[in-house]
C-alpha cells in the first residue's frame, strides 16, 4: 500500500526563485499581507504534514501555529540557498518530532474523523456521498496506520509517499544520508503493508468476504 498526495500547493509550486524572495522580503519588513499569503499558500502542505506525522490530531491547529511561529521568527535568517518550501518541510518536520517527543510518555488519543482540511482526505468531489465517506473513512484508517510506525521511519515515508520529494530532497530536508533515507522508507513501507493487510477496507484480508 502506498501513501499518495499532492505535493507543495500550486501557487507555491508555481512561483520562482524571485516571487519567493519578495515574498519573505515582504514577511520580513512585517508587511500584513505578505504575512498572510506565505500562510496562504503554505499552510495546506504544513497542516497535512503535521495531520499525517502527528497522532494527535486534536492538536493540529497549536501545531500548525507553532510552526508558522518558528517560521516567522526564522525568515530574517533565510538566505534563499534552498525553496522556501524545502526550508519550510524542515520546521514542519522538527515541530512534529518535537511533539511527539513531548508526547511519548501518555497515552495516544483517538484519531478523529473529522478531517481538518478537505484536501487530505481521499475523497474524491466527483464521487457519490456513500463513496466520499468511504474515503473519508480510508483516510482515517491510514492515520490511524501510520500512527503504528516510529516516528523517524513515519516522517521520511510521508516526505517521500505523500508528499512525493525525492530521497535527495528528504535526506537534505532531515539532514540525514540518502542511504538511511532508503533504509527508513524501507522499513517504513513494509510495516504500512503489513499493518494495512488486516483492514479489510485498506486492501486487506478480509475484501471481498
């Protein structure tokens, strides 16, 4: 089973080297409006980053804020050596870990099937409203999959599955080599399969009974 999505929003994906940086100029000198569309446009790829690496979903929102908090603070030091998206990844990624971290000690909570952005679900728009639920409902069988993998092995399957960035890409955005990257992606893709081949919805055992 494979984890699949879509990648930086378009507009982000879109905009050049010099959109980007009189974007982050803007940021910097404190413009409201360049504040608000670097949250625009980036936030849809932070929140389901977060919403796929972070169990706790209740959390998501403080998550989410956190992570533009950071950003925020760190444009000033952002010297255009990588994409703001990359750059980007890599607070997302280290607010993530840091929860989880802050977290090991209690217990998981429930995922909820609210989805917190229509984008991450699995539903498609043409579908009829039996079938959205039903991808509403594999999107929540997923987290709750992934939930069960270790974080580090977590993050670089969805860097690499969901959001589709090269192993080149994951490894920079992680600072790792690109051979623990292919180990951990792995590894990673092995538990998702084993994991998913008991739920019958997600393509397991019991489809078709």
């Amino acid at each position: 089973m494979a984890v699949k999505g879509s990648r930086v929003p378009q507009r982000a994906a879109s905009a050049g080297h010099d959109d980007e940086r009189v974007l982050v100029a803007g940021c910097v000198r404190g413009e409201e409006q360049a504040l608000r569309c670097f949250f625009r446009t980036y936030r849809p790829t932070v929140q389901r980053v977060l919403h796929y690496t972070v169990a706790q979903t209740g959390e998501l929102d403080d998550l989410v804020q956190e992570t533009f908090v950071q950003a925020f603070r760190s444009l000033p030091r952002f010297r255009g050596e990588s994409r703001v998206s990359t750059w980007l990844y890599r607070i997302t990624v280290r607010v993530a870990l840091q929860h989880l971290r802050r977290a090991s000690s209690r217990s998981n909570a429930d995922i909820s099937l609210d989805d917190p952005d229509s984008r991450l679900s699995l539903a498609d728009p043409g579908r009829s409203p039996e079938q959205d639920l039903l991808g509403r409902e594999q999107t929540r069988r997923v987290r709750a999959v992934l939930d069960h993998i270790a974080p580090a092995k977590r993050v670089v399957l969805v860097m690499r599955d969901l959001e589709g960035l090269s192993g080149e890409e994951v490894a920079r955005i992680l600072d790792i080599p690109a051979a623990t990257v292919r180990t951990r992606l792995y590894h990673a893709r092995r538990e998702l399969h084993d994991l998913a081949a008991a739920d019958p919805l997600l393509g397991g055992e019991g489809r078709g009974a």
